[in-house]
C-alpha cells in the first residue's frame, strides 16, 4: 500500500512522466524515494529512448581499451579514480547520468540491484552531469545505493563517449572497458549480473526484475555542456 501510495504522489510532481510511461519501457517512479526533491530539478518529460545503430558502434569502440582516468569527486567531496575504484580486484560499473532525465531515475532502480546482489565485492558509481547542489538534490530523490559522482563539465561522460543517460560501462578490475551498454533491457541486466560475478570471482546470483524493459532502451540526451571557465 505505502509503494501505490507513494506512485500517486509522485505522479503530480513528475510533471509529464507518469502519463508518457504508458508509451515508455521505463517508469521513473521506480527510482524516486523524495518526489520534492527531484521535481526541483525539473525533469523534461518522459519519451521513449531507442538505441540506434550509430550509438551501438559507438559503444563497442571501447571494448577492451584502458578506461579512460577521471579526476572527479563524489558528493561527500571525496576523490575517485577508475584507480581506486577498482582496487581490492573489483570490477566496476559506470552508470550515467543525465540530471534531467526521468529514465535515469527510473534506470537506478536496476542499478541499485547490483549492490544488493554482490555488495562490496563490486563497485558501482553514478556520474552525473550537476554541481554539487544538484547532485545532492539527486542523490537526495533518489537514495542510491552506490556513490555518486559529480560531472558538471562532462569530462568523464564524454570520455566514455556517453550520448546519452542510462548509459552504462563495465570496466574489469585489471582496468580494461569489458563492454560498453548505451541503454539496457533485462537480457543486459542479466549478462551485467554474470560478468560481475565472473570478474569479482564470486558465485553469480540471478537477476530477476519483472519490471525491467523488454525492449532495448536509453535515456535522454546529454545536452552541450558548459565551458569550465564560464561563470
């Protein structure tokens, strides 16, 4: 009762998500735990997302390459590196983010059970083109069950080549791109599940997620991003 309930109040601050999911493979009510919260960031309405073939080349150019380094923060002013991320033979997982975006909330919610399936045996990050207010703010609407990473000026989102949000890259613990996802589908999630596992050296445990698209998907498109230098 308290999920319904809580569905219906987020369907009046989510302005135009809520209506578009019934064209859409995602429901970003699945992520959102503040509805307030997120509707400060005004989130664009809800379209459905298909993966082109261009965005399918695009990211399997960078499998099996080095990961390229990021000298980022999380939102806890912490540094992180694909470095540090991956130490302790842990393969890493990178989720990201478009701030405005309503398939992203929708998206975290399947992130989110990555963490719960393997624990600290992976790492799991989200990058997000915010400041920190709006990471914050974010991170606040959301509660994300793995750090988030603060890219205002979308160094690491265009290093990965990251068209667009619910973008995805696994990176194994030796350093090395294993598979770019530009969007995802339950066969993704499960094929993610298995190769963390693999690389973790651990047992791999099913994915199973009645609500996760059947249909490949993406997120919205990363808009021009702002000069460093600008303000």
């Amino acid at each position: 009762m308290r999920r319904i309930l809580f569905y219906i109040a987020a369907a009046g601050l989510l302005s135009g998500c809520t209506q578009a999911t019934r064209e859409s493979e995602l429901n970003p009510n699945l992520g959102v735990e503040n509805p307030a919260a997120i509707s400060a960031l005004q989130m664009r309405d809800q379209k459905n997302h298909p993966v082109t073939e261009q965005i399918w080349t695009d990211a399997k150019s960078l499998g099996a390459v080095k990961a390229p380094e990021f000298g980022l923060k999380d939102t806890d002013g912490v540094a992180v590196s694909v470095k540090s991320l991956t130490s302790g033979n842990r393969p890493l997982l990178i989720f990201f983010i478009e701030r405005q975006c309503p398939c992203c909330l929708g998206a975290k919610y399947f992130v989110d059970k990555f963490v719960d399936l393997y624990g600290d045996k992976i790492s799991v990050v989200g990058i997000i083109n915010a400041n920190h207010e709006q990471a914050l703010l974010w991170k606040k609407g959301t509660k994300p069950r793995f750090r988030i990473i603060e890219d205002p000026y979308q160094k690491a989102i265009q290093l990965y080549k990251a068209e667009r949000g619910v973008y995805t890259a696994l990176i194994k613990p030796d350093g090395t791109i294993y598979k770019a996802y530009p969007g995802y589908d339950i066969k993704m999630l499960q094929e993610i599940s298995s190769k963390l596992a693999e690389f973790a050296n651990v047992p791999a445990k099913e994915y199973v997620s009645p609500a996760a698209p059947k249909v490949t998907t993406s997120g919205c498109t990363f808009p021009e991003p702002e000069k460093e230098n600008s303000k």
